[in-house]
C-alpha cells in the first residue's frame, strides 16, 4: 500500500524524473523501438493495425507505472518499477515473433503488468487524474486472450484497448469518487456490525502536474532519439550517395522540427502547470494526446528511416503511409489539441488543417513521387509549420523559458513554463 501519498489539495512541486524513472522511460520507449519490426515487412493494413495495437499496449502500461512513481514520489518501491520493467523488456523481446510466435507471451506479460499497476495503490484510495489506473475492465479481454487462436486474439485485444480508451473519457475520477463513496456509505450504514460507525473516507490521489509535465517531455525526446537511431542505422546499412545522403538530412530536418513543434513550441511546456486558457485541462486529454502525438511521432519516424532503406527502389504504398500518414496523423492531432485548448480557427486553418490534408495527398502518391519526394514533402510541411508557429513570437530564444517563444494563441502571457525551467 502506498503511504503519505498527495492529498486532494497537494500541490505542485519543483521534483524532477529520478534515475529509476528514466531508466524506466528508457525500457519501455526501447519496446516501441521494437514496433518497426512489424512495418518492415511491407507493411499491409494489417501491419498498421497490429502495430498500433501493440504501442497502446506499450504505451498504456508505461503510463500506469508512470502515474505510480509520480504520485507515491519518495515512496515508490523500487523492486515494482523493476519488475514492471522485465515486464516490458519481456515484452519488447515477444515483438519480433509477433505475429508468427510470442502473442501468448506478450498478452500474458501484459496482463501481469496491468494487475500489479491496478494493486499498489492499496484500499481507500483513488487515483483521481486517471481512473483507468485502478480499473481492470480493459484487460479481461487480453486475458480471455491467452485462450484463444489468432487473429481473434488480436481483436480481443483491440477490444480491450477500446475499453480504456472509452473509460478514459467516459468515467471521470470525481464520478468514480462520488460512486466508490456511496458503495461504501450505504455498506456501511446497512450493517449491523459498524451501526454507529462514521463511514471512512477514500482518499483522492492527484499528480504532480510540473512532474507528470516533465515526464511526458522526457518521453517525447526518448521517442526522437529512438527516430534518429532508426535513421542513422538505415543510412549505415546502404551505399552512400547523394540521394542517400539528401535523404538522411532531410530526415533530421524532420525529426528537428517535430522536437521544436512538440517540445518548444507545443503541449508539453503547456502541460508543466496543467493549465490551458480556460482554467484546466483534464487529465485524460493530456494522457491521450500525449498518447496519439508519440504515436505519430515514431510511425513518421519509422517511415523515415523505411525510405532510407529503399532510396533507390521501389517505395511501397505501406511505406508512403508509414512516413505521410504519421506525419498527418501529428497535424491532426495537434490541431485537434489546439481546437481543444480555444485556439481558434486562424491558428487552424494557419498549418495544422491544411498540413493534415497535404500529408494524406502525399500519402497516397507516396510510390509515384518516391522515397525523396515523400522525404522532402514533409520537411516542406513541417518546416511551414515551424514557420508558422515562429512568426508572431520572435527570434528563438536560449537562456530561460521566459523569453522562450511559445505558443502565442495557446496560453496567455503569464502562463506556462519554459522546457529548461523544469528539466
């Protein structure tokens, strides 16, 4: 059980990710690295869909073990955050037998990780800022799984992740409060043995929003180091020249401007109060943007480092989409973010929407234009929105976060932090 946890009125602190928590990060952003496994074989629809499976499943788990060490701070057991980590090393190892060999392997370990992120947080408290931490629904379908042949067990994991995804915005941690609460009161108040007894109350656990801030930022930059690794070894394992080398620069222009859009300009600085322009943002939208922007971030990424290996053949539809369609899903994504946060529709309409559909037209010419044309077609999008974002707010700042440009019709002047405040 974990003890002296916040209360309902904790309030933000100038704590920082610890040794175990990095390595942590590290482990589980290695088993996404993994994922590409599954993109390299052409990749099909059912590639995507599988691929996209297995980073919620990922992605998920890290979250639930991420929220314990943020909220249980000095109190986190260590043996639990390694064992959670052989949970996903296990994991990350099951990925290349997927979906041949190692399914079994993979949802079993999954399950074990899910179950013991649902028990450490003892009786009598609720994690508030994400009920799906605590709730267990999402994962009967991947334990119903381990009985079952392929392809249905990979849509009773999809099924699973639906749940979640669906608990997450459809339950809130106040409803869970107000329901667990009056489970309790009636109990008690009905029997006979604790007639006269004053119902206990159950705690409400809160984040650390500056914490969880820096956290989701230091996934974000794991997520791109993973990106450029993928590039660099797919520049090293072909002949170099020039449309070798044009395609490894452009690559790193990519991956440069999504650090930017993302880190410095994007929702991470927002998300270091928790605060958007409207008061605050709920926890469950900063928890699946983060999830969905990742996402995009390291199918681009893959794709990237796909064109790369095919700078002078054939560029396949599956790998048009894997670059284009991460690239789209980003755009969409932030402006989905953006519209969420009352940015407007100037700033909409400004690089998010008309980057989102000039990625999906790239997507499909993907084989026709070729590796570089793809390559270069996002450097172009991403570089505009760069631009875009960089207009009205000046030069690029490097002392503090303060003189920082950021995001001019996201936050109001006297909101947010500057990346290098908090890391």
């Amino acid at each position: 059980m974990v003890h002296d946890t916040p209360s309902t009125d904790a309030q933000p602190t100038d704590r920082h990710a610890t040794w175990m928590e990095l390595f942590f990060d590290l482990v589980a952003v290695a088993g996404i690295g993994q994922l590409t496994h599954l993109l390299h074989r052409g990749p099909s629809l059912g590639d995507f869909a599988l691929y996209v499976l297995l980073y919620l499943a990922f992605w998920t788990a890290w979250a639930c073990m991420m929220l314990y060490g943020n909220i249980a701070r000095d109190h986190t057991r260590i043996y639990l955050m390694l064992g959670a980590m052989l949970g996903l090393g296990v994991m990350a190892a099951a990925v290349t037998g997927i979906p041949d060999r190692h399914a079994t392997t993979f949802a079993a370990v999954y399950v074990l990780v899910r179950a013991v992120a649902a028990q450490i947080w003892g009786r009598g408290t609720l994690v508030v800022d994400w009920p799906i931490a605590q709730l267990s629904l999402g994962v009967l379908p991947w334990i119903v799984s381990l009985w079952v042949p392929e392809p249905w067990k990979y849509w009773l994991w999809a099924l699973g992740l639906v749940l979640d995804l669906w608990l997450m915005f459809a339950v809130t941690g106040d409803e869970m409060m107000a329901g667990a609460q009056e489970a309790i009161d009636r109990r008690v108040r009905g029997s006979q043995r604790f007639k006269g007894t004053e119902p206990p109350k159950i705690k409400a656990l809160h984040a650390d929003s500056v914490h969880l801030g820096e956290r989701l930022g230091l996934y974000v930059i794991i997520v791109l180091g993973e990106g450029v690794i993928a590039v660099i070894g797919a520049v090293g394992g072909v002949v170099w020249h020039p449309r070798v080398l044009a395609l490894g620069f452009g690559a790193f222009v990519v991956l440069a401007s999504l650090w930017a859009l993302t880190l410095m300009y994007g929702f991470v600085p927002r998300l270091m109060t928790g605060e958007d322009t409207d008061g605050s943002m709920p926890r469950q939208y900063v928890m699946a943007m983060h999830c969905w922007v990742t996402a995009s971030i390291a199918t681009l990424a893959a794709g990237l480092g796909l064109a790369v290996e095919h700078a002078d053949g054939h560029v396949s539809t599956g790998i048009g989409w894997s670059l284009a369609g991460g690239a789209a899903a980003y755009f969409l994504i932030t402006g989905l973010g953006g519209a969420r946060s009352g940015a407007g529709w100037r700033w909409l309409l400004s690089w998010p929407l008309p980057c989102t559909v000039l990625a999906v037209v790239l997507g499909f010419f993907g084989p026709r234009i070729g590796a570089l044309g793809l390559v270069y077609g996002v450097v172009a999008l991403c570089v505009w929105a760069l631009l875009c974002q960089t207009h009205d707010a000046g030069q690029w700042g490097v002392g503090s976060g303060l003189d920082r440009p950021r995001w001019k019709l996201w936050q109001r002047p006297d909101h947010g932090l500057g990346i290098d405040e908090v890391l």
